[in-house]
C-alpha cells in the first residue's frame, strides 16, 4: 500500500511539472527549449524567420515522446536566408492527439499560414525557436501566438499583432542584431 501511495504522489508531482510553465527534461525525456524574454533573444537563435504554409505531417513516437515532422511550403522571409523552393520540413515535439507541454509551440495544423522562427538542424529540416508561432487568421491581416501555453509566454513577445508589426519589430532586431540578411529568398 504505501509503495502505491508513493507511486501515486510521484505521478502527481510529475504532472504537476508538466502542466506548469516550468518543465522537468528528465521526467519528459526530451531537452526543454531554452525560455525567451523577448523577440531579440529569440530571433539571435533562429537561422530564419519566415511566413510558411503547413502541409502534410507525420508522426514518430521515440521513447514514448510523439514528434511530428511537418512540410512547410515557404511563402516569404522575414529574416535570414533558404534557398528558392526549398524544401522545408520542421520537427515538433507532440503531436495532435498528444499536444506537447508547456514552453513549447503546439503542433502545426495543415492548410494554416504561419510565421515560424526556425534553427537550421539539417539541409532542409529545422525545429521551431521558441514557445510559440504566430498562426494567420484567414485573411493574413492578423497574427495570434499559437503555443501551448500562452500564459508562459512574457509580454515582450505579442501575443496578438499585424504581419506589418511583425515585420517592423523584425527590422528593429536586424539592426540591434546586426543581421545582415533579412528577407532573401
């Protein structure tokens, strides 16, 4: 009975973590991606930030943690540099069925227009920088951070905002960055 009672309360507080903003990487046998306080920092570990179209996804399962692989189509960059249809896949931890935690972006949906800060982790194949996306409602005039938990996200990355104050904030950060590449296809 009590090594039940242990087992049970080990459970809940490992739940407990998981449902929070903070994350344990041990319990969830996947490296926790670093927090970020504002878009600068987010955008210093990204190789590109780009308005992409999900397509299609599919789903592996590595030691019980589900990662999808999604196809992106690239519609325009905002910032660094891919080659000219290129093809793009990004690797996300969750999935439809199972949403990833806390810090991490939900799992991109085909059909829907994002804008997606990207590492480089091979020719072609990435993985989001960051919490979040901003997903486009169905004319492209807004953008609404798409995470999993947006209450964990700090202020200083909107929430809510046009492409055309993304893209000015995204200039502000080029400058203070010094990237020299914003925009090349």
């Amino acid at each position: 009975m009590r090594t039940h009672a242990w087992t049970l309360l080990g459970a809940l507080v490992v739940a407990g973590l998981l449902s929070g903003c903070v994350q344990d990487a041990s319990a969830a046998n996947f490296t926790v991606p670093e927090e970020y306080g504002t878009i600068e920092q987010l955008v210093a570990d990204a190789d590109v930030v780009a308005l992409v179209q999900a397509g299609s996804s599919a789903v592996d399962v590595v030691d019980r943690v589900p990662y999808t692989r999604t196809e992106l189509q690239l519609r325009k960059v905002l910032l660094g540099a891919v080659a000219k249809n290129a093809g793009l896949a990004v690797t996300q931890v969750g999935s439809a069925s199972s949403p990833p935690g806390a810090g991490l972006s939900s799992v991109l949906r085909d059909g829907h227009e994002y804008v997606v800060a990207l590492h480089r982790t091979a020719a072609g194949e990435f993985e989001v920088v960051g919490p979040g996306v901003w997903r486009a409602d169905t004319l492209g005039a807004s953008l609404t951070l798409y995470t999993a938990e947006p209450s964990c996200v700090p202020a200083a990355i909107p929430h809510v905002t046009t492409p055309w104050e993304l893209e000015v904030e995204l200039a502000k950060v080029k400058s203070v960055l010094d990237t020299s590449v914003i925009g090349r296809l």
